[in-house]
C-alpha cells in the first residue's frame, strides 16, 4: 500500500465510481484517506468504496447529482454526520456525451454540459469552504481538461466542453486567491487525453492513435498518471502549491 501520508484526512470524490474519479479515489485511499465516493450511479459508487475496503482502506458510498445544490447539501451532511467534514475535494464530474458543431448544439445541451462540468465544481467547493475555513485546513482539486487550455487541432473539440473546462481554470485560480489566507489550496489538473472508457466510446482507433504520436513522449496518458498528481495536491508536499493549473499529459503543446 501507498505510504499513509494522507491518514488523518478525509476526502470527498465526485463521479468516483467510475474514470478518473474511481482511480482517484482508490489513490487517495491507499495514502490513507477516509474517502467519499459520490457518483450518480450508486451501484458504481459502491463498488469502489467495497474494493477499496477489500484493500484495506476506509470508503463509504454516496448518490449525488452534484449539479444539483439540493443534492450537494445532503452528500455534505451525509460527510458531516459520518466524518465530521471534508478535508481534501475532488471535483471529478464531468464530461461530454457526443460531438455537435456549433450550428448544432440545442441550449439544453449547452447547459447540461457547463452544470457537469462548471456548475457541479461551484456547488461543492462552496459547500465544503466553511469547514475548511473554520479549520484553517483544505485542499480543493478540480479536474480541468487540456481542452480547457485550448482547442486541440489533431482532433475533434466540443465547444461546451472546452468552454467549461476553462472556466474550471479559471475558477480555481480565483477560488486559490480568495482562501489562501484560510490556509486552503486550490488546484486544477489537465489531463490530455486519457484512454478511460467514455474516451474509447467517443473517438476511434485513428483519433485515439494520432493524438499519442502528437506529444512529446509518444504515449497516452493513463487514469494513475491524473491520480499520482491528485495525490501530490492533496499531500503536505504540496502546502504552498495553490492557484495551479497542472498539465498532465506527455507533453502536448497547442494554444
């Protein structure tokens, strides 16, 4: 098992039955953490939280649609009255279902894309602040998107998406400044593309290979390679890192 360096903390993972979110939270636990896995599919949420049991850690498993605030208030008493609160969060929902051109894309669509991916991150932040802040103590993680750095020209980019996810940078920088005197650090990760399954079902095999040979290291990046740098931001090691977006991705460059 990982080193415990997270033993004394308690960490909330959003959509962390399944992608990134499911490893994420699996990393978090093996460092230590009593960790919250919140998916909107129970049945997921509570795989993971039996497995990581199984490991040896501390998991339990809560329904939420964190675009909903009504939601987010019952997953956070749920937190309260079993832990006490939340120490580290991980905003990991997220995510698109399909590729539309601009001419194409219905307003529904566009809202439901920027409340997964945008509103969801708010929602939570916002309700685990107050504890932080009463505790001088916190670590909020968003999970951004390269396409959230720009439109990425070797394959298709979803306007929604990529508009949401820099918003999500753009939200945690200035989420950072603001409670930084609390002694709280606020990050993102972009990942590049990253071969979990909703990426399998959304592009091809050539559109999948071609972004590998695209970057620096000819490779894709893997769901451990985001959680191994989740786990840096939410350890001691990381206490002055705040208001940092984190590339994670072989080394694509584009603007």
């Amino acid at each position: 098992m990982t080193s415990r360096t997270l033993a004394d903390d308690r960490a909330l993972v959003t959509a962390g039955g399944q992608g990134l979110g499911e490893e994420i939270a699996r990393t978090l636990a093996r460092a230590g953490a009593r960790t919250l896995v919140a998916d909107i599919n129970l049945a997921e949420a509570e795989r993971v939280a039996r497995e990581i049991a199984a490991d040896g850690g501390t998991a339990a498993a809560f329904r939420a649609d964190v675009t909903r605030a009504s939601e987010v208030a019952a997953l956070m008493k749920f937190a309260q009255d079993s832990w006490g609160g939340i120490d580290i969060l991980v905003n990991a929902a997220g995510g698109f279902q399909h590729f539309l051109p601009i001419t194409e894309i219905p307003e529904d669509e566009w809202d439901r894309v920027i409340a997964l991916n945008l509103k969801s991150a708010f929602l939570c932040a916002q309700a685990v602040a107050k504890g932080m802040i009463e505790r001088k103590k916190g670590r909020i993680i968003n999970i951004a998107s390269l396409a959230g750095v720009g439109p990425n020209p070797y394959a298709p980019s979803y306007i929604p998406y990529g508009t949401a996810k820099s918003a999500v940078i753009g939200f945690t920088k200035h989420l950072a400044k603001e409670l930084g005197a609390h002694f709280i650090t606020v990050n993102s990760i972009s990942p590049g593309t990253t071969l979990t399954p909703r990426v399998k079902k959304l592009r091809d095999a050539a559109s999948i290979e071609k972004l590998r040979t695209q970057n620096a290291m000819n490779s894709l990046v893997e769901p451990r390679d985001t959680a191994a740098a989740a786990l840096f931001l939410a350890s001691p090691d990381s206490r002055y890192v705040t208001g940092v977006n984190l590339n994670v991705n072989a080394g694509t460059v584009f603007s």
